[in-house]
C-alpha cells in the first residue's frame, strides 16, 4: 500500500504548503497510483476539523470523465509523526475488511519527498458529521432514533478485526495512561485524584483486548438519513479494552447538550443490546458506567493537556484557553459518575 | 478606592463584549464567527471573576479548611496518599462546592443546565423508589 518517491520516478513534494505547490504535487502522485497520466486535480480547498492533522478535500478528474471526490490528510510540514498515518490508513483497511463502514483508502506514504509530509488520501464520503446537525437536523430525523444502535453494530465490527491485521498500535491501559499524563502535567487537582482513586480500587476485569477506535464520538461518524456511511478519525487508535469505545461514546461533552446519554442521541440500552448483539460480548451495565467514568477522567486530562499548550505559548488559541476553565464542567461530570460507581 | 479612573474594568470589558456581539458575530462567517463567539465567552468568563471572585475566594478558603487543607494541592495529595476517607460526604460535598464555584464564573450555563439534570434524575428515582415500594 505504502509508495516511495523512487516509485513515483521524481521529487514531486516541497516544505511550503501553497495549494498550488500541493495541487501540483498531488498530481503526479495520483497518476503515478492510478497509472493514469491524464489525471488533474482540482478544487483543493481545506476541510474544516480539530485534528492536529491537516485535511483537505479535492476532485482527481481524468480524460475519460470518470471525476472522483477524494480526501487528503497529512501531518502539517514540520511536525510529522512517521509511521502514525501509514498505520491508521493500514487500520482503515482492515476496518473495512471487517465490515466497518470507513471511507476507502486509496493511497498512503510515509515519504515526506512526495507531498511535503506523510500522508493518507481516501475517498470522500458525503454525509453530514456535523455533532449539532446529528442531534438536530430534520433531514435525519428518520435516522436519529436508530443511531445508537447502529454504532454499537459498527463498533462490533471494529472490535473484531484481528490484532495481526492491525500493525503498529500501541497496547495502552487506560487508567496507567491516565496517571502517568496526570503526573507529566503536574497538575494535582482533588476531583481528578478522586477519581483516579476510585477507578484504580474498582477496576474490572478486561472485557478483552481488541483494537480501540481511540475517539469513537459524536463528531467522528458521517451519518446520512439511511444509516451510518463512515467512521472517521482514527488518529487516536489502539489496542486495549473494547468497552472504552462505549464508554467514550457516552461522556458527556460528546453530547453536545442533547438529551440521549449515547452521543445526545440514543439510549444506554440501544447501543449496549446492538453491541452485545454484534460483538458476542454480553456484561453488566454498572461496567459501562465505571468506563464513561474512566472516558470522563480522559476528556479532563486532554482538556488540561491543551490548556497546557496554550499557557506554554506551543498552541496559542481562543479554544485551548477556554477548554482550561472548562475543566470544571469535566469534574462536575466526574463528581456525578462516582456516585454510580459500586465500590 | 482606584488609581485609575472611570470606566472601571468590567465597564471596558462589557464595551468589547457588546462590539463583538453587535458587530463582529453577525457579519463573520465559520471560523471567523465561531471564533469570536469564543472570544465573546472569554470576555464573558473575565467579566464574571472580576465582579465575583473576591467573594467567592473567600467562601473558597472557608470550603478548603472544612476540609482541613489550604489549597487544592494540598487536599489532592492527601486523596492520592489516602490521608483522607475518599468517601466522606463532606469530602464530596466540599468538592462540588468548590466545582459550582468554579462554574459560576467560567460556565453558569452549563450549571443551570447539569441542575435541572440533576433534579430530573432524582425526581425519576425517588418515583422509582416509590413504585417499588407501593
């Protein structure tokens, strides 16, 4: 899946990221994939998204008149993290081996001489991602009540792709991971301490270890009135506990004011009967709690991590300001999940 | 008593508040519009501290000695270190104080919202508890 800049015969890419500089670059790398020289690009225009990725979405046209819509996301110049997307388009893949709907990838490369950076394009999946049209748009209004449980389906095919088709995921404990970035921060907060106390004394038995979406929320899925058309984002993915999924799925910022506990849409219930369904996995409802408890804790840490960024000048934005004095809205959250906590 | 003179702080703060809300939110669009809806919320948290943060800092200090500390470190060293019975009501009860306190100046919205919640959840298990009981 993975080319190299001797297979595309010529440097193709640059540091600087004019679209133009880039349009021009993904050119020849298209032709070179699709062994079409008759390919051209246009309509290169940024995608609107928080990732720390840049996305693009642009049309490959060629001769015959067969245009597709394509999508293009790469590390920004400069801060490339090699490896990181070649493994999330391999994990793409294998998603979709599994039955998951994700978008299609078409080609991926680590080699920062051919676009400037590594980089993954895919196709683009129309749709609507939106988290506040999800929750309101009356075009989906056929769509809404059955949500929940078609993400738990969807969430059972991706917890069923084999490890092995899955290369280069870290395994990752989610409550030592917790600690130790609350310890990397330095940030002695007692809500927080509270709650990772509680967590590390009522900690459960693994439901398995299966490959973890990572950010499985509202937000993340395009959605059409018909049903579930792709999950995306898969940035944050690795191997771990496929109830951190759910659990995620659940906190309650990914709500976005709606009512339902799943993503403000859907019923506990619907997603955890679709998943069992799905998955063969069946457990207790009080487990999902101790993990949106565990996801909660998460959001708080990565709230305080951006924060972090903004007070140490490394990302300066209005956003990240704000998330630090939203923090408190995370523990209010947290303060409530421990009350439903067995101990 | 102040050195500077009129108008004070939160006068200058609710002049740039009501500019972005008149004349930057309704002209922007995307990023630009939800960029200065932030900005508005920014201003808005500032305006808050500073008309109630005196107060509240007081009723802060008070909450933390409750407890028995003086400061939130303090009191998250002595969790972790299990110096305090994590599950002490007034430990619970001084630490959602202090979170409401907290919301009040950064995000009042959100606690009026997570109340009503709050009260609706009780409402539905104290008439579950009843329907059980009857």
């Amino acid at each position: 899946m993975s080319v190299t800049t001797e297979d595309i015969g010529e440097e193709a890419g640059g540091d600087g990221l004019s679209l133009g500089h880039l349009t021009e670059s993904l050119q020849k790398a298209i032709s070179w994939k699709l062994s079409d020289p008759g390919i051209s690009i246009s309509e290169l225009m940024p995608l609107e998204g928080g990732s720390s990725r840049l996305t693009f979405s642009f049309m490959a046209n060629s001769e015959s008149g067969m245009d597709s819509k394509l999508v293009l996301r790469m590390d920004p110049p400069g801060v490339t993290r090699p490896g990181s997307l070649v493994t999330e388009a391999n994990l793409m893949l294998a998603a979709l081996d599994a039955g998951a709907p994700v978008p299609r990838v078409i080609m991926t490369s680590d080699d920062e001489s051919i676009l400037g950076a590594p980089f993954v394009i895919m196709e683009f999946v129309e749709g609507i991602s939106n988290p506040r049209s999800i929750l309101r748009d009356p075009a989906l209004e056929k769509l809404r009540p059955n949500l929940a449980g078609m993400l738990g389906q969807a969430l059972g095919k991706i917890h069923s792709i084999p490890l092995e088709a899955a290369p280069g995921l870290v395994q990752i404990d989610l409550v030592t991971q917790l600690r130790n970035q609350l310890d990397l921060l330095g940030e002695q907060r007692p809500v927080l301490e509270l709650a990772m106390r509680v967590l590390e004394q009522t900690k459960p038995k693994t439901m398995g270890t299966t490959v973890v979406h990572g950010d499985f929320r509202n937000g993340n899925f395009i959605v059409a009135n018909d049903g579930v058309r792709a999950i995306i984002d898969w940035e944050l993915s690795h191997i771990g506990d496929p109830l951190e999924d759910l659990g995620w799925l659940c906190v309650r910022t990914w709500r976005f004011n709606g009512p339902g506990p799943v993503g403000g849409f859907g019923a506990y219930n619907q997603l955890i009967f679709a998943y069992e369904h799905a998955s063969g996995r069946v457990f207790d409802r009080v487990l999902l709690r101790w993990w949106e408890l565990a996801c909660t804790l998460r959001w708080a840490v990565m709230s305080l991590m951006q924060a972090q960024a903004f007070l140490q000048g490394t990302h300066r934005s209005l956003d990240k300001a704000l998330l630090g004095r939203r923090v408190c809205e995370v523990e209010w959250d947290i303060l409530a999940l421990l009350n439903s906590i067995k101990k | 008593m102040s050195l500077s003179d009129a108008p004070p702080v939160n006068e200058l703060i609710n002049a740039v508040m009501e500019y972005i809300q008149t004349e930057v939110v309704p002209d922007a669009l995307g990023e630009k519009k939800r960029l200065a809806t932030i900005a508005y919320s920014v201003l808005a948290v500032v305006d808050r501290e500073y008309t109630m943060g005196y107060k509240l800092n007081t009723d802060y200090a008070k909450l933390l000695a409750s407890v028995g500390v003086t400061s939130e470190e303090e009191l998250a060293a002595k969790i972790r270190n299990s110096e305090v019975d994590i599950n002490s009501a007034d430990l619970k009860k001084a630490l959602r104080q202090i979170t409401t306190m907290k919301l009040m100046i950064a995000s009042p919205a959100f606690l009026e919202r997570a109340r009503k919640e709050a009260e609706a959840a009780q409402k539905r298990q104290a008439s579950k508890a009843e329907n059980q009981d009857g």
